[in-house]
C-alpha cells in the first residue's frame, strides 16, 4: 500500500521557520519526481515546488522562490521543505505528491497534509 | 505563467444527473490536463490525467476531453459519492497551476 506521511507543521510567528517532512512508502520513492502542494484555509491548490528523482531538477512557484527549499533523501525514502521567512499568507495545509510522468507529469499519490499556521 | 479558470465555480444537482464541468487555460497546453477530486478534510485524488485517459479504479462514468486551451470533464450519472470539489490541473510548464475549482453539491 502506498502511503505518503507528512509531519513537521505547527504554529510559527512570521519571519520564522518550518521543516516539512514527508516519509513514503509502498512505492518506489527514488524513481518518482515529488512534489508539495499547498492550501490555504477554505481556498483551492496551489502547487509550490518539485524535485525530480536524483535532485539535480528543482522548480518553484514564483512566490516562495529564495525562501522554500525542497529537498530529498532516496536512502530514507523522504521528501523535505524547508520553509525561512515564513508570511501569513504561507499559512496552509502542505500536502506532499508523487509524480507520475507518463502522458504528461501528474500527481497519482497524496499525502494527507501537515497543517502550517504563521500566526503572531 | 499559464492561468487555469473553471466555470462553473459551484452547482448543484441530483443523483443521476449528467454534470459538465469546463476548464480553460490562458494559453496552449497541448493535452496536459489532469483533473482531480477534493472531498471536504480529505487529500485530492486523481481522476484523469491527459484530458481524457482515466486512471485505474476511477468509475467509467468519469470522462475527460478536450484539448490546447478547453476541456471538459463530465460525470454522467451522478452518484451520492461525487459530491466533492473538483479542480484542473496544467502541467504543461511550471509552475503547475490549478483552477480555483468547481464545487459540485446536492441540489
């Protein structure tokens, strides 16, 4: 069984810090590209970053590009985001995926989110 | 950036309706629409990838089609279960937007 378990969310002031995690199992994590997908409270997807399978490919959404880091670790089959400079408008629920690349990239497998709340 | 739009943003309907759903996006994107389920508290789901291939376990009366910048995804028999959001997706390029969604409830 496929499974996707995110861990690292919590209640932090802006400015600050989060690290997100993400532990896959089931599949076979280091030959997929990865992705976080966020949403806010009450608001649609918005997806922020992806990293292909060795790491050299990372992409970011323009709004989080020089303070999120996406990252990863084939041996521990786990996905990372490295949240700096945190704003409100960051809060939200961070899902991790794995991407699919046939017929176009798409998102077969979901986690069920870590909730990050940037609050004073 | 490519921008997705979906209309409509809400309906309502009864089981056993046929319900279509449109996305657009801002520009050219070949068949690179996916299109995923949302249900209240619950991570989305995949239904359809490359405007029109279902993925496995998805019921057939999910159907995809379309291409370049308008798509369709139709369910044709409504069933208590589809009662959920319903959002496109290109990944055509990056960033991979999302339409703001389609939220289909009981009429």
């Amino acid at each position: 069984e496929v499974q996707l378990v995110e861990s690292g969310g919590g209640l932090v002031q802006p400015g600050g810090s989060l690290r997100l995690s993400c532990a896959a199992s089931g599949f076979s994590f280091s030959s997929y590209w990865m992705s976080w997908v966020r949403q806010a409270p009450g608001k649609g997807l918005e997806w922020v970053a992806n990293i292909n399978q060795d790491g050299s490919e990372i992409y970011y959404v323009d709004s989080v590009k020089g303070r999120f880091t996406i990252s990863r670790d084939n041996a521990k089959n786990s996905l990372y985001l490295q949240m700096n400079s945190l704003r409100a408008e960051d809060a939200a629920v961070y899902y991790c995926a794995g991407q699919r690349n046939n017929y176009g990239p798409h998102f077969d497998y979901w986690g069920q989110g870590t909730l990050a709340t940037v609050s004073s | 950036d490519i921008q997705m739009t979906q209309s409509p943003s809400s309906l309502s309907a009864s089981v056993g309706d046929r319900v279509t759903i449109t996305c657009r996006a801002s520009q050219s994107i070949r068949n690179y629409l996916n299109w995923y389920q949302q249900k209240p508290g619950k991570a989305p789901k995949i239904l359809i990838h490359a405007a029109s291939s279902l993925q496995s376990e998805v019921p057939s009366r999910f159907s995809g089609g379309g291409s370049g910048t308008d798509f369709t995804l139709t369910i044709s028999s409504l069933q208590p279960e589809d009662f959920a959001t319903y959002y496109c997706q290109q990944s055509y390029s990056t960033p991979f937007a999302f339409g703001p969604g389609t939220k289909v409830d009981i009429k």
